[in-house]
C-alpha cells in the first residue's frame, strides 16, 4: 500500500537520510526506533507529504506524491493520511466533537457527515460522554485519543504517529498503544509509529530501525 523508494534527506552539510526504501501493507503496524537525531521523523514527514525528499520517491496507494501539485498535494494529504503527534495540537476553543470535525469540514463533507462520523468514533474510543467537553477539560489520555480520532475522521488510508505516547504517562501510554491494534482489528486501518517506547516498538508487526541514515537490511 506504501511503497519508499531510496529516500535521501540533508540539511545543509549533514545528511540525515541515506537512501531509506521500505514497503508497508494494509492494515500492517510498523514502528520505527533508532537513536535521537537519527531522521525518524524525517521520514515520517517525508512519508506524511509534510517536507520533501531530496532524492528518492513515495508512492501512496498507487500515487506517486512527488507528481502532485501544491493543491493537489494538500486535498491528498487531507484525505489520505492521518496525524498523531507527542503533542495533541487540539484547538482549546472547540470541543472534542468539534476538534474531530474540522479535517472533514476541510475536505468539504457536510456537517451532518462529519459529527455522525466524529460520534461514531467518539464511541469507539469511549468518548462518548465527553463529546461537548474542550480539551482543558479532558485528561491527557483523552486529548490524544480525540487526537486519534480527529486522524481516523476522514477514513485515511494510514495514520502516521511521531512519538505517540510520548507525552503520556504509563497507564495512558498502555491504553495508547492497546487502541492502536483495537484500531487495525476494526477499520484494517495502517499504521507507521515513530518512537522511543520499546514497549510500543516491540508489539508492531515489523520494526525497523534506523541506523546511519539507512535501515539496515536484516
């Protein structure tokens, strides 16, 4: 389903990635481990259509995103791939249900079609009750599975996740990381999980890790 052909990123005189090439399946969990400043989240990015590539190609269920205009790249991303970062980044004057909805609002489905997917969600992950509470209200384990959610709202073909549980403590971490396979055995949903969490890196079905800029061909 995601196809990374020899990416190669530098900034400036450091090179950061060194011709990095992997495959990933449909509804297949991989994470990716290495040490700090090794370039995963370089990768993510690059994979994510967030930053660009130096040299090298990704090609998401059959389109190759370097092909894509800025517009054409944006709509992509918007439908196509899914967030989940440290940090929640959810916008405090809206509610949980409201946070959920906006990609939907971005990618022009009505309102009706947003909040019926949004509370779906919400009840899958338990939410239900706090559909209407802002994030100051919620705890940090509810913010990132709102975050979750807000990722899944519009039906991405994979979610991308930069040290997901990284902000949580270990209970919150545990249920994290449980939801994620929920996830997969529900929606066949894919995930690609940069982190630092052993824990995490070692329930993935593959993981890979980076090592002077290369993932080294076991």
């Amino acid at each position: 389903m995601i196809e990374v052909q020899n990416i190669h990123k530098s900034f400036g005189d450091l090179k950061v990635l060194k011709g990095i090439s992997l495959k990933v399946k449909k509804g297949e969990i991989i994470s990716i481990v290495g040490a700090s400043g090794a370039g995963k989240s370089t990768l993510l990015h690059i994979i994510g259509t967030l930053d660009k590539a130096d040299q090298g190609n990704v090609i998401i269920e059959g389109t190759e995103i370097s092909s894509l205009s800025e517009k054409k790249l944006s709509d992509f991303r918007n439908c196509n791939i899914g967030f989940v970062f440290q940090f929640h980044h959810l916008l405090p004057e809206f509610t949980a249900l409201e946070n959920i909805c906006i990609p939907s609002f971005i990618g022009g489905y009505s309102r009706n079609e947003a909040e019926e997917r949004a509370n779906e969600l919400l009840g899958f992950l338990d939410l239900k009750q706090r559909a209407h509470h802002k994030p100051s209200e919620l705890s940090g384990g509810e913010q990132q599975r709102v975050a979750v959610a807000r990722a899944l709202v519009n039906k991405p073909a994979v979610i991308l996740a930069d040290e997901p549980s990284g902000n949580l403590d270990s209970t919150s971490s545990y249920e994290l990381h449980q939801l994620f396979f929920k996830l997969r055995d529900a929606y066949q949903q894919t995930f690609i999980i940069v982190t630092h969490n052993l824990e995490l890196a070692n329930m993935a079905d593959r993981k890979l890790e980076i090592r002077d800029g290369i993932i080294p061909v076991e």
